[in-house]
C-alpha cells in the first residue's frame, strides 16, 4: 500500500460492496477487484484509496497490481505483484509499463503502439500488446471502482 499511496500513514481494509452494473462491467473488462483500503493521513483525513485488481487476460494467466488513487482522481502509482508473462516481453510490464500510469488524472487509459502523445495513453510494450491490454483494463477497472466510490463518473 505504501508503495503506491507514499504520502498515506495508515491504511485500513474495507469491505466494499459494488452494484451489479460494475461488477458486470469489470468481468467483460477481465477485471476482479480484490481488497480495497483506505489510505489515510497520521490525523485521520481519508486521501484516497489502494486497490488490488487482477486482470484475467493476461498473457501467462493472472496479472495482479495495487493502486493508489486519491480523492481527486489522480493515480499516483501501480505496483505488479504477481505476473507470470514472456520472459524479455510481458515481463517487462512493471518496468516499462508501471512508471507511465503514475501521477496521471484521467478517466481510464488507452494503450497506443504510435507513441503515448496524450497524458491517457500508454506505450504498448513491443511485442506484448495481450499484456499491455490485460494491465491497460486492470487500471481502468480500478479506477472505475474508485470513480463509484467517490461519486465520479466517467459517462463512457
């Protein structure tokens, strides 16, 4: 959690419950969120919320990442923790593809193999679009959830 919500004290396990329209729509996307937290100052202020969401579309299988989101919207990091992907392609995913979606306050992402030239677009890893595509819609799912939980929404 700390890694990807640096600027939180404590984080604390909610039990959320999503509407079955999310939910729906976060099983097309391949999506599952699993345990989300509040992340919170050392006074108590609520700043946003880490999420774990697991894509199913990976190219090896599961590809699971926390996420911190705060309370405007803004991203501020991912962290891949379980990926089972091509050696030297897909497996490049935490390296190549983490840093891009930090610090970023969009809606949802979109991957390009042209050249990210907008602030919600992301590189596509060279040979790895399936992986790039699973991690694209697991940050998107999660920023969805957050969206829900924050009144946001995105009207896509």
């Amino acid at each position: 959690c700390a890694k990807v919500f640096a600027s939180a004290d404590t984080f604390v396990e909610q039990e959320i419950a999503l509407d079955e329209e999310l939910t729906a729509e976060l099983a097309g996307m391949g999506v599952e969120i699993g345990s989300i937290y509040e992340a919170s100052s050392a006074s108590g202020e609520l700043l946003g919320y880490v999420l774990e969401s697991t894509t199913t579309e990976g190219y090896g299988g599961n590809i699971v990442l926390y996420m911190g989101v705060t309370l405007d919207g803004t991203l501020n990091d991912i962290s891949i923790l379980e990926i089972d992907e091509t050696p030297g392609l897909g497996a490049l995913a935490p390296e190549v593809l983490g840093p891009q979606f930090s610090n970023k306050k969009v809606d949802s992402f979109v991957y390009t193999k042209t050249g990210a030239t907008a602030e919600n677009e992301i590189d596509v890893i060279s040979g790895a679009t399936k992986t790039t595509r699973a991690i694209t819609n697991a940050v998107n799912g999660g920023l969805k959830v957050v969206q829900s939980m924050i009144g946001g929404d995105s009207n896509e």
